[in-house]
C-alpha cells in the first residue's frame, strides 16, 4: 500500500507539473480535463504564452484562454478544437497538449515547422518575394499611439500578414491571418491615413504614411481576406 501511494503521489506531481502550477491558480486532474470547467488563468499573471513561451504585447500576440486547462495561451497555440463534456460536447478552443490528450489525434509536425520556418525567415528575405511589404503603425484601442513595424505579405502565403519590428529583422514577431476580415477604409483627418481590418469583435487599426500607400494595402488585404491568392483569380471573379 506504501508502495502504491509513493507512485500515485509521483504521478500526480508529474500531472501537475505537466499542467504548471507556476502560478497560484489551481490545475485540473488529467482525467478531469474536458469534464470539469477549469479556473482561468489571470490575464494579469503571466507575460508569455503558457505553451511556446513566445512574449505577450500590443503588436504580436492576443491572449486566449485554453478552455480545457485554462491556460493563457497565444492564437498559434489554441489554434485546436475539441469536444468538452463539462459544455455539452460542444466544440471549444483548447490548447494543443489538451488537443492532442482530448482527442487522441497527433499533430502534424510539417504544419508546426512550416509556421515557424516562415516566421523565423528575415525580414528582407519575404519582402523580397511579396505581394506588397511597407511601413505601417499598428494603433492600440484608443487609436492614440501604436507600434510602427514593417508589415508583409509574402507571395509563398499569400493569406497572412506577417509583422516585423524591422525591415532587417531576421524573425517575425507575429502573423495575423487576413481570410475572413473586412477591410474597412476610415475619414481622414489630421494628414492620417487610416483603415481597419475586422472580423467579429477584433479589430485591427492601422496607419499609413499616404493616402497611396492606405489604399494598395487596402486592396492587397482584401484580396487576402477573400482568398484570392494570384491576381488572375481576381480578373477571373471581376
């Protein structure tokens, strides 16, 4: 009995640790995953995703919270969906660990390598091959301030935005996915030139340097936004 106790004990120390219990949040049991709704994390207690450790800020990463373990995780990371018995079966966003132990089902590497392949690429390397690449301010909520960097769309991905600090940088901070947004242009006012993208409650707002410059980035991510990948594809709709 000594003996059986030493090894559950163990193997609840390893489930937490797997689950991290760095913060003073509680974690569910393995077994209790999908079945019990788990105690979010708080926003306010971690900087980085809980998975990939990839820092939270204004221009690179939204936080998410894994609905099965209630982790703080970046968009890449709860990219997952799974069944939770705790809501009705219903479908919800989960993390990759939970996906993987949910489902049973593996993830493919080349799709984790390719995401991180392109965004380990340099800056000038993908503004080399693009569909348009310039300067742009990423405006917080308020619209007040922002963070400048140098934004892409890259001709092998033509669907995402990918955004660099830097026109040399040699690693993207973040991509947003443009299928499925709307671009929105906004009244000009005080020489900023400003237009949105936004699909349910995000919304992203960005500033360019021209009224020239406003509208090739318009037309470019609505193009994306509606999965036009080739310009012929647009003359064929049209």
């Amino acid at each position: 009995q000594d003996a059986i106790d030493r090894k559950e004990k163990r193997s609840e120390t390893f489930k937490a640790a797997v689950h991290g219990l760095e913060t003073d949040t509680p974690a569910l049991k393995t077994e209790e995953l999908g079945r019990r709704a788990p105690q979010w994390v708080r926003d306010n207690l971690v900087t980085m995703c809980m998975r990939c450790k990839e820092p939270f800020n204004a221009i690179t990463r939204r936080r998410h919270h894994c609905r099965a373990c209630g982790y703080v995780v970046c968009a890449r990371c709860s990219d997952y969906k799974a069944e939770l018995q705790y809501d009705r079966n219903r479908l919800n966003r989960v993390c990759q660990e939970c996906f993987i132990f949910l489902t049973g089902h593996t993830v493919l590497e080349d799709r984790e390598e390719k995401y991180k392949g392109i965004l380990e690429k340099g800056a000038a390397e993908v503004s080399s091959r693009s569909l348009l690449c310039s300067s742009l301010q990423l405006l917080d909520k308020n619209g007040k301030g922002g963070t400048r960097g140098w934004f892409v769309i890259p001709q092998d991905d033509p669907l995402v935005l990918y955004i660099y600090a830097a026109p040399q940088d040699v690693r993207a901070h973040t991509s947003i996915p443009l299928l499925g947004y709307q671009v929105r242009d906004m009244p000009q006012s005080e020489s900023r030139h400003l237009f949105q993208l936004a699909q349910s409650r995000q919304v992203f707002t960005f500033m360019a340097d021209t009224e020239e410059l406003k509208q090739r980035w318009m037309k470019a991510m609505a193009r994306s936004a509606a999965g036009i990948t080739h310009p012929e594809e647009e003359e064929e709709d049209a």
